[in-house]
C-alpha cells in the first residue's frame, strides 16, 4: 500500500479523500495548517502533518517519503481577488510541486475544476474543448493545471488533472448546506426558470474517480472530468432535493439578464465597502445556474473504467439525511 498525502485533508472533499484511502488500506497523511478546523476528520485516523502551501518551507519538510501526492488545497470561490487567487492556487500549486520533486515523488493528481471551461456550452464539455474561464477562480484554476503539467513533463513526474463538476453531499457547508438552507427558508428563485443544464457531482463519485486515477497506467499526463454524467437540469435537481425535504418546490424565477445586473451592482457595493465575504449573489452564481454548464465523462469511462457509483436518488437521500442530523430535523 502507498503513502498517500492529501492536502486541505480537513475540508470537504479533502476529508472525503482521506476516508477513501483510508478504507483501501493506504497510510494516509494530511497536510493541514496550524490554524485549521480538524472537526471533519477528527475520528479518522489519519497523519496530520502542518503547513501552509504558500510557504514552501513549510510544505518542503511534510513531504520526505511519500508516494503518492493528492493536491486538493486551493481556494475554492465567487469572490475575491486575482491575487489572493494566484497566490493560493497557482503559487501554492508551485510550492508543493517543487517540494515533491525535491522529495523525490514521482505521482500527483491534481484537483482542478471544470470552471476552467467557462460557462454556456452548447454541448457537453469534454477535456480537449476550449477553455474560457471568465471568472479569476477559474482562471487561476487553469494556470495552476497548465503550469503542473509543464513541471511535470519537465522532471518526469506522473501528473494527473481531476475536473470535478458541482460537488455536493455530507459535510459541504459551501454550497449544499447554504442550498438547502435557503429552500427552507424560502429565500430562493430560479434563474431562466431553472431550465439551465447542471453538472451535480456527488463526493463519493467524485473520490472513486480520484482513487481510480491515483493508480492507473493510463492517467498520467491526462485531465478527466468527473461529475455525475446526467442531463439534468436546475430545476429537476432542486424540485428532487425539496421533494427528499418534505418541503415546498421553489415558486419564484428570474431572467438571466436581469439577474446578472443585479448582481454586478451588489459586488459592486461590496468593492467598495471593501467586503471579504461575497453578495448573496454573484455573477459567478448567476451564470452556473442561468447557463448550460454540463460535461461529459466519456473519456474518465473510457480511459480509467470510472463509472457512477451512486445514483442521484441514492445521492440526495444520503445529503439530506446529513442535513436533516446536523440541524436536529426529523
């Protein structure tokens, strides 16, 4: 079994990561910082070791004799600058690739995202298409995935590129959580009438596409979009997640144009106001649910053998039963 080290073990997916390799049998590390919140993998039983990926220092000394390097940490955003983007993607991406050369670590998979496609595709989106991002995550994404490959080619390392979709399941406080929170409330509307296509992406298909291309011949030098394959859009997804809620459908749309103007005035409000936090609604956010943002997965089936481990069915119920335990709802 391999020496497996994850960084941003702590979050989301990392926590998912760790999980995964964790019950294949691998000795699983964790890079996190000092600063983290380790609630999610707390019962777990992996190797926490600490560091920062925007101080090489930090990160050099955590790598000395592992395998096999996932590369999961990154800032994951609407809003923000482009530099604290570059920093935490492209230069963070830089330090922990030249430490795992210098240690001698010959595999990475890198996690990357499919917003380095941009938005508005009239067909699924497959790896060689073009890519567009027009927002600074996705551009900074798409340096940080370009720039590794390079790296890699150029030292002989074995890199591998995840794209993952709109990943949801148990323990995502980023999207999932806030999703359901506000169709409880009532506080959400549809964009286009929730007729745009979407790319659900649940963790555990996403973490079997990641195992599967950890190990395979055939995955180094490659990119593979994982999501859940399905044509499926907003509002069949959302109707599916109220109906496992016992809750009402949303009621409420909004055009896309409309839409989008109202969420450029609101960032621009908090530029001024010189805001961290971002808008209840973002440009980002009106174009992935007001625009056709679906891919294919045919070349991760063709190449790796990936194929959906979990149903949508089954991938709701798992979500809202988190849900349902974390706010003591019956």
């Amino acid at each position: 079994m391999s020496k497996v080290l994850i960084t941003g073990a702590n979050g989301f997916i990392g926590s998912h990561l760790v999980e995964k390799f964790l019950r294949e049998g691998h000795q699983v590390y964790g890079l996190v910082r000092t600063t983290s919140d380790l609630s999610l993998i707390k019962d777990m039983e992996v190797s926490l070791l600490y560091g920062d990926i925007t101080d090489y220092g930090s990160v050099e000394k955590s790598l000395n004799g592992i395998d096999l390097l996932i590369h999961n940490a990154g800032l994951a955003s609407d809003w923000g600058s482009m530099e604290s983007f570059r920093k935490i993607n492209l230069e963070g991406t830089k330090n922990v690739t030249t430490a795992a050369e210098k240690n001698g670590i010959r595999r990475i998979v890198y996690m990357s995202s499919t917003a380095i496609h941009g938005f508005n595709h009239e067909h699924p989106a497959s790896e060689d298409d073009t890519k567009n991002p027009v927002f600074n995550y996705g551009i900074s994404k798409l340096e940080a995935e370009n720039w590794i490959f390079t790296f890699g080619r150029k030292h002989g390392i074995e890199v591998t590129a995840i794209r993952p979709g709109n990943v949801f399941g148990p323990r995502d406080h980023t999207f999932i959580e806030k999703y359901i929170k506000a169709m409880t409330s009532g506080k959400i509307a549809y964009v286009n009438k929730g007729q745009s296509l979407t790319c659900p992406t649940y963790i555990g298909n996403l973490v079997h596409g990641v195992y599967l291309a950890s190990f395979h011949e055939k995955a180094p030098g490659e990119a593979f979009i994982i999501t859940d394959g399905l044509r499926i859009n907003w509002k069949n997804f959302t109707e599916a997640i109220a109906d496992q809620m016992q809750i009402r459908h949303p009621g409420l749309t909004i055009p896309l144009g409309m839409s989008i103007l109202l969420a450029s005035a609101a960032e621009g409000f908090y530029r001024l106001l010189r805001s961290d936090h971002a808008p209840l609604i973002t440009k980002y956010r009106m174009y992935n649910a007001g625009t056709d943002y679906h891919f294919s997965i045919q070349k991760a089936k063709d190449l790796l053998g990936f194929e959906v481990v979990t149903g949508l069915e089954e991938a709701i119920e798992q979500t809202v039963l988190w849900f349902k335990k974390k706010h003591g709802l019956n």
